[in-house]
C-alpha cells in the first residue's frame, strides 16, 4: 500500500520536472508578462496628462528643495516656505522671460532667414562638388511636411479645435505640475516615507537606498545641467560677438536649451551657428565658429562635465542617444528631456541592486 501511494505523488511530480512541461509553464510566465505589462503600458497611455506632470515636478523639486530646507531651517513653516520658494521661482522665469523674449523675437525672422541662405550654400556646393548630390533628405522632409500642411489645411475648423484642446491640455498640465511641485516642497519627505512604507518591511531599506540614489541623480543631473547650458551660452555667446556674427542673442538662447538635450541638442544648435556665421559671414566665419564650438564642446566635456555631473549619469553616448530616440518617439519633447535622467536613474537603482546582491552572504 505504501508503495502504491508514493507512486501517483513522483508520478506527477516527474510530470512536472519534464523538459517540456517546464518550458511551456515558462512560455506562459513570459506570456503573462507581456499582457499584464501591455495592460499597464495602455493605462499609462491613458494616464499621460496625469503621470507626466507628476513626473516633471521631481526635477524642479530636485534645484528648490535645498532653498525651501533653508527657509525650514531659519523657523519659517514648510507651507509657507514652499510657497515663497515657488512663487520667486516662478517671478524670476518670468521676469527673464520677459527680458529675453523681445530680443529674440525681434531677431527670429533673421535667424530663420540666415538658415534658408545657409542651408541653400550647401545645397550649392554640395551639388557643385565631385559627390553631385541634388537631392538632401532634408529636402524631402521638408517637401512632406508641406504636402501634409497642404492637405491638412482644408480641415481648418477640425485643426483650429485640436490645437485648442492640445493648449487646454497643456495648461491643465502645467498647473498640476505647479501643484504638485508645491506639495513635493512641503512634504517632500512625507511623500517619500510614505511610498516607502507601501512595501513589505523586509525591502523597504532597499527601496530607501534606491530612492536615495535615484533622487541624488536627478539633482545632480538638472543642476550640472543648467550650469553646463549657461556655460556654453555665455562662451559661446561672446565667440559670436567677438566673430561679429550677427543674431548673437538667440543662438545663445538656442545652446542654453540645446544643452538641456544632451549630444542632440549641441549638436543641433551648433549646426545652425554654423549655417547663421556661412549666410552671414561667409566660409571663414563658419569655419570659425565650428571651431569655437568645438573647443567649448570639449572644454565642457572634460573639465564641466566631470564635475557638475560627476558620477551622477554613467551613461554610455550610445545609451544617451537611444534613451532621447526613444522618449522623443514615446512621448515628444517632453520625453526628450526626461529619457537620460530616467535612464541614469534606472541604472543607479539597477546598480545598486547588484552590489546589494553582491554583498548578500550566500
């Protein structure tokens, strides 16, 4: 009898170990995955206006915490602190705003215009040489998009109604993320401890070590970042009006905000100095400027970047340019701007967990 009763439990037991059983139950584990992660990538979809104010809110805390920690300090209440800290911040955006904004516009028509000589330069040459190149991609997307303007236009009615909800959209997004920036001041600690305590006691000194170090790259990050952009501004700026190179001020407005895209956004702002200093200037002040680029470019790289950003993002280029392709394909400019900080983070976390397995007695 006992023999006949240890039988049908190994029976089913050898069932279960078999090469093909496992692999089907695996199968359907990767399976599982996939849907349950495709259900979450539709809500998230859904979610977008919601979620990406909430997560754009961290990077403005990450620079206003240190101000509202002071305030705290000196005994003013963290409400009230917060709110002050906000409400500067946003007088000084707007005050610059303001300053800049005339300037620059003034000067848009002949930026736009300078680009359109310079680019039809070396269209020129490019035809004119031993390549004998007619046709640039740019061209022909440049040719699509009129197409697409052309056939687009006919629904202007439907176009002015969809531009009017992407605004609305817009602006209810901004202000949740003024509110929750506010509240991310004033109980920014609360907020943490809080989500902490969402999981299991056995991890939540793990989750506190990543949320330490997820939290440490994005200051560090949007930080280095901004003196990194007024760096190059500024340099480059005085390169142009030393070159005598005209639109001066909005090409330096262009790099402060191409920096905030790393390697793209250099690269795109610096080509169209180049083009601005060869429309304007001609082939020895482009060559010139291409130069000075270059030269701010590598001081940034070797001496800026190490220490404003420092170990901060240890993101390989190539990891830097498929995490902005694919958070401007996902999620446009926005998703642009907050790929390589998203990503740094995820490796910081992802870093963490290996030493932390590391370090685990076997």
């Amino acid at each position: 009898m006992a023999d006949s009763h240890e039988e049908p439990t190994g029976g089913r037991r050898g069932v279960w170990e078999r090469p093909v059983v496992r692999a089907g139950l695996i199968a359907w584990a990767i399976a599982g995955v996939l849907v349950i992660g495709a259900i979450v990538g539709m809500v998230l979809a859904r979610l977008t206006v919601v979620i990406v104010p909430l997560v754009v809110a961290l990077f403005p805390a990450a620079v206003l915490v240190p101000p509202t920690t002071a305030l705290r300090r000196r005994g003013v209440p963290g409400g009230l602190a917060a709110l002050v800290v906000l409400l500067v911040s946003i007088g000084l955006l707007v005050g610059l705003f303001s300053i800049l904004t005339p300037a620059v516009a003034s000067e848009l028509g002949g930026l736009v215009q300078s680009l359109e000589d310079g680019y039809t330069q070396v269209r020129g040459w490019l035809a004119r040489g031993p390549l004998h190149v007619q046709t640039l991609p740019l061209d022909q997307m440049l040719s699509q998009l009129s197409e697409q303007a052309a056939e687009q236009g006919a629904d202007l009615s439907g176009r002015i109604l969809e531009a009017g909800a992407v605004v609305l959209e817009g602006v209810a997004g901004v202000a949740l993320m003024l509110f929750t920036l506010f509240f991310y001041l004033k109980d920014g600690a609360r907020i943490a401890t809080w989500v902490r305590n969402l999981f299991p006691q056995r991890v939540r000194a793990d989750v506190q070590g990543i949320g330490d170090r997820v939290w440490f790259t994005i200051g560090a990050y949007i930080r280095g970042l901004l003196v990194i952009g007024l760096a190059d501004a500024f340099f480059i700026g005085i390169g142009l009006l030393v070159l005598r190179v005209p639109l001066a001020l909005p090409l330096s407005v262009l790099v402060f905000f191409g920096a905030l895209f790393p390697i793209v956004g250099a690269f795109t702002a610096g080509t169209v100095a180049v083009l601005v200093a060869l429309a304007t200037k001609g082939i020895a002040a482009a060559l010139a400027v291409l130069v000075l680029i270059v030269v701010v470019q590598q001081l940034e790289g070797h001496i800026l970047t190490p220490i404003m950003l420092g170990r901060a993002t240890e993101l390989h280029p190539l990891a830097v340019i498929v995490a902005l392709t694919s958070g401007a394909v996902l999620f446009g400019i926005v998703g642009a701007f907050l790929s390589v900080p998203v990503a740094a983070s995820m490796a910081r976390a992802l870093s963490y967990l290996r030493q932390r397995t590391a370090t685990e007695p076997a």
